[in-house]
C-alpha cells in the first residue's frame, strides 16, 4: 500500500515580497486607442488587476480556505499526486474521481465539494452523498510533473485508476471531468470498465469515428462541426503554442506574473458564462486565487506541456478519445460552453444513459453553475451506486 501523507499549502514571506516586488515592475505594452478584449487582456483592465493583486488581494486569507480542505500527497507509481479526499457523509457514499481542467485547478471543487460529500446538509438525500477526490493533474500546482515525456491524458487517467484502487482502495467508482478532466475521464471510461462504474461529462472528450457505414450527420451535428472548427479558427492559438513550442511561452509567463494573469485571466473571461464582464461570474480575489496558485507553484510551464504530449501522440487535443467509450455516461451541457455537442453525437461517442441542457452556464460548470451540476452528477450516479 501507497504511503499516503497530509499536506498544507505553506507560503514563506519572501515568496509573496517577491511577487509584490515583481508586480511593481510591470513594464505594460502600449494599448491601442479604444481597445478592447478582441485582441486580447487590455492593458486597461490588466493594470487594474494587478494594482489589486499588488495591494489588496489577500493570499493568506485563500491559503487557510484552500487548507480547510483534506489533502494529501501519495507516491502513485513513482509519482507524487496530491489530491483532495473528502468522506462522504451518508449510509453508503460512492467514490468519485473529479478532474480539473486547464486553466483551472483542484480547487475547481471548491463549491460542489460540500453539497455532494455532506448532502444533508444542503437540503439532500443523504444516501446521495460520494466520497469526493480530487486530485491536481500531473504538472498542476502541487503535483508535481514527472519531467519526462508521455504524461498524457491515457497516461494520467491510468495514474488517476491506481490512486482510486490501489492507493485508496476502492473497487468501484464513478468519474467526473470537463476540459481536460473530461478527457482523462473518457479514457477512464475506455480503459478502466473494470473498475469505473459511470462516467459524467461537462465537455466532449471522445469523437466518433466516421466512415462510409456511418449514419450520415445530422444538420445539428454539422452546425457542431462548423462551430468547433470556427472556434479553433478564432480561440485556438493558445492550444497551438501551448501544444507546439511551450517552453518558449513558458520563459515569459514563469517570469512575469502580469504575463501570467493577462493569458489565465482571458480564457477565464472568453469562455465563462459572463457577457463579456469576467466579474459578474468570478471575483477578483477568485481569478487570483487560481493565478496565484499557478505563480507560487511555479506551474504554468509544466501544465502546458500536456497539450504538446498529447498533440503529438494523440493528436490535436487527442481530437478526442478515438472510437467509443462503453461505459455509462452522463453529459452535461451548457449552453456558453467552447463546445456543446448535440446529442446525437454525444451518443456515436458514448454509451449514453443522460443528457441534459442548459441554457446558462459556460466552460468552468463547477464554479459558474455548481448547483446544477451537482443535481447532475447525483441523477446521474444513483441507479449505478449497486
């Protein structure tokens, strides 16, 4: 058995005297007359948030919130994993594996965490309740990267199987991701029937393959296609660096938390639920929380090569998990969402038990639509719990 040891986030003074002193020094592009977020984080709104990282955020005040969780570090086949392990509070709590995505953090759980461990006391069925892990990926915040190649999705979800079974010891469990998380959950889905009772979804991460014996597509399924492809036409660059030439890009972004802030906080923005205004969704103390994590983590660089692995061993994005996934599936999806199947495609992909819509909500579903979800995930779970 994998020892298993608890862990605090400890930050020391001179990390945070650093980061100040650094944030003082931005040096800031010059800005275009009247520009706005079409060409990217605007000076304008960039210097705002960073005179409030400078003077106001409180990174101590989020450290003891990200501490109040219970975390642990585990040796998983010569990797150090850290992850959340919440019980569950019920007759019979079911296991479940949640996956972050990028550029998110474990600390995407933070507000489904309570209501799905501990039901009850949210107004639930206690015999709803799971026992919630939730690990960082490899090369996220405090697990470390294993620095070497081939640390991709199959690989982390084969990672992410011996830390439910052979480390934690459950036999059964049920798996939940968006982003990354849900391509990691897909081939959770793929590779480990045996053990992954279900699996649910809040992004695509499987694709069909498509052949003459194929029914032909759908008008709504060629919409999906022409969508997903306008949207690595506009948003992609991002996944294209990140997945091509990361440590150029990760020489500037290591070194610079402006750099830093201005590329996490625009995804943040341009693929949240939000009408163009990134705080009506998250707060300034929330984006700096995950900005902060990935700064004093020194992790940015380790999180991007995962799409350069699974580019080029898999794939753009693995485009996605190739074949079909015969495992339960439950998709959630919501309408603001970089990529919102129909369900007809979902089901060329999956062995489909639940689809829902929703009109509100967009990429980051655990924080933007928590409420939601987590009706989701327990709907989804209860008649696999047996």
């Amino acid at each position: 058995m994998a020892k298993i040891h608890p862990f605090r986030s400890e930050t020391s003074p001179e990390q945070l005297t650093d980061l100040r002193e650094r944030l003082a020094r931005t040096r800031f592009a010059p800005a275009l007359s009247g520009q706005d977020w079409t060409h990217g984080t605007p000076p304008g709104y960039l210097a705002e948030l960073l005179e409030y990282w400078r003077t106001e955020f409180d990174w101590g005040a989020a450290e003891e919130r990200l501490n109040a969780l219970p975390q642990f570090l585990a040796e998983v086949n010569g990797n150090t994993v850290h992850f959340v392990h919440a019980r569950g509070v019920g007759p019979s709590p079911f296991p479940l594996l949640f996956s972050h995505g990028w550029p998110g953090s474990f600390w995407e759980v933070q507000k489904i965490i309570g209501p799905l461990t501990d039901p009850a006391a949210y107004g639930g069925d206690p015999a709803d309740a799971f026992d919630l892990v939730a690990p960082s990926l490899p090369g996220y915040g405090f697990s470390p990267h294993p620095g070497v190649p081939g640390m991709t999705p199959t690989a982390m979800a084969t990672l992410f199987n011996q830390l439910m079974t052979e480390v934690l010891g459950y036999s059964r469990y049920g798996a939940q991701g968006g982003d990354w998380g849900a391509q990691i959950t897909s081939r959770l889905g793929r590779d480990h029937g045996d053990t992954v009772a279900g699996i649910h979804l809040n992004l695509i991460g499987a694709t069909p393959v498509l052949d003459e014996n194929s029914a032909p597509l759908t008008p709504a399924e060629e919409a999906f296609v022409a969508k997903a492809e306008q949207f690595f036409s506009e948003e992609g660059g991002y996944a294209q660096i990140q997945g091509t030439r990361p440590s150029t890009l990760a020489a500037g972004l290591s070194d610079s938390p402006a750099g830093l802030a201005a590329w996490i906080v625009e995804k943040f923005r341009a693929w949240s639920d939000c009408g163009g205004d990134v705080e009506s969704v998250f707060s300034k103390d929330e984006l700096l929380t995950h900005i902060t994590l990935y700064w004093l983590t020194n992790s940015i660089a380790t999180s991007t090569r995962l799409y350069y692995e699974t580019m080029h061993t898999e794939g753009m994005l693995g485009r996605f998990v190739p074949g079909y996934v015969d495992t339960p599936t439950g998709f959630a999806s919501f309408s603001k969402d970089n990529f919102t199947p129909p369900e007809e495609w979902v089901r060329r992909c999956y062995r489909l038990i639940r689809f829902t819509e929703f009109d509100r909500g967009g990429h980051f579903a655990a924080l933007e639509r928590p409420e939601e979800l987590v009706t989701e995930i327990r709907e989804f779970f209860r008649p696999l719990r047996a």
